[in-house]
C-alpha cells in the first residue's frame, strides 16, 4: 500500500490520547477508535506511522498491532487468555530440569532459581521443580493466587504477557518481563538456556540463529509496549 498521509500527529481525547493521520484520528484494525491513556504509547504509535516509507510495510507496526489487539481482542477473551498463561505456568519451563547427576541441571539451578524464586516470592506462590518430563502440578492455592495476579493486568499488560510468556514458554519469565527495569537480554537468555545448552555441544545452526533473533526482537518489542503502556 502506498503512503496515504502527510502528517502525523498526537492529539488528547479527554484523558486518552490517538494518533492523528492529516488531522484525521486513526481506527483499531477492528474499526473502534484507537484510544489509550499512555500518552508515551500515543507517540511511539505516531513514529510508526511517522517512519514509514513511500510503501507502507505492516511489518513495522508492531507496538500498533499489539495496541489493537488490547482494544479490539483482549476485552472479550480476557477469560481464555489468562486460562492459557495459566497452563503455561502448570509446564513452566524453569520447572523442569534435567537429572541431577547431568552438568546441565547445574546451569539450570544457577540461572533458573533466582527467576522462580524472585516470583515465589513476590506472588506468594510455590513452583514445584522437578527432573525429566513427568507433570508435578502446583497447588490449587498457587494457581489460584497466579490467576488473581493475572486478573489483575489491565489489558496492554495482558496483552504483552500473552506475547512474552508464549516466546520464552514461562510464565515466570513472562511475569518478570513485566517488571520495572527488567533485563530483556538477561531474561531471553535464560528461557534459552537448553537451546545454548545444546550450541555448545554441537554447533550453531543459521537458520536457528535467525528465527532466536527475530523471537528476541519480538520478545524485546512487548517489553517496551508494556512499558510505553504504563
């Protein structure tokens, strides 16, 4: 599609704010006004619009996308989406660990630990870790104290946790992303420990290297719109 506007612009709608295009206010891909009460997400919105080219390429309207999913999805799935983020969390991946007698298990204790305790701590929850495969469920009173913390997320939060706990496959991790001054890199690195893992034992592949690159970068872009959302 070839750029159909000139200017772009932030303007405020009573206590919300939407990105004007030639003066013109902009819809949700829905077809309902886009209004958010981030007036730092109104303006990361507006440089989208702002640096696109003569050719308008959807694959640079990430932070937009993901604004109308909060506005034109969330509030009626609201339901199943935190009944999925909560199946994540009965197969964390920081919850299964390798044998003990394995120098991998040694790596998941040391980087992995830290994450599960730290969100033990603030959520007042116990995850239960165990080796190998086999299913150890949580506590109904921990599932039931995660779902009072995820039914608390408005719905940008929502929305970017859906997106991060489903890239790193961890609730926890997922949860900690949302954290003020979470460490995006850190935090990548250790829900792609066994991948690392295994790089080292036997090389990297390129094409692998690619898709782990432009997962991280999606990873990272849901970090900043939880951010911008705030």
């Amino acid at each position: 599609m070839k750029r159909f506007y000139k200017s772009v612009s932030v303007e405020q709608s009573g206590p919300a704010y939407h990105v004007a295009l030639d003066g013109r206010p902009i819809k949700t891909q829905g077809g309902d006004p886009q209004l958010v009460r981030s007036k730092a997400l109104a303006e990361a919105l507006a440089a989208e619009w702002a640096g696109q080219g003569d050719t308008i390429d959807p694959a640079r309207f990430a932070l937009r996308d993901m604004t109308d999913y909060a506005l034109d999805v969330v509030p009626a799935t609201r339901a199943e989406i935190v009944a999925k983020l909560l199946r994540y969390a009965e197969t964390d991946t920081l919850c299964y660990r390798a044998d003990p007698d394995e120098p991998l298990w040694h790596r998941q204790r040391k980087v992995w630990d830290p994450l599960v305790e730290t969100l033990e701590l603030r959520e007042g929850v116990k995850l239960e870790r165990v080796s190998g495969v086999v299913a150890r469920p949580h506590t109904p009173e921990t599932m039931d104290r995660l779902k009072m913390r995820l039914d608390s997320h408005d719905h940008f939060a929502l929305t970017a946790l859906e997106q991060l706990t489903s890239l790193a496959a961890s609730l926890c991790i997922g949860l900690a992303a949302l954290e003020e001054n979470a460490d995006g890199e850190q935090l990548w690195a250790a829900a792609n420990l066994e991948e690392d893992w295994q790089v080292e034992q036997w090389g990297e592949d390129e094409e692998a290297a690619d898709r782990r690159a432009r997962r991280l970068a999606s990873f990272l872009k849901a970090m900043e719109f939880a951010r911008l959302a705030r």
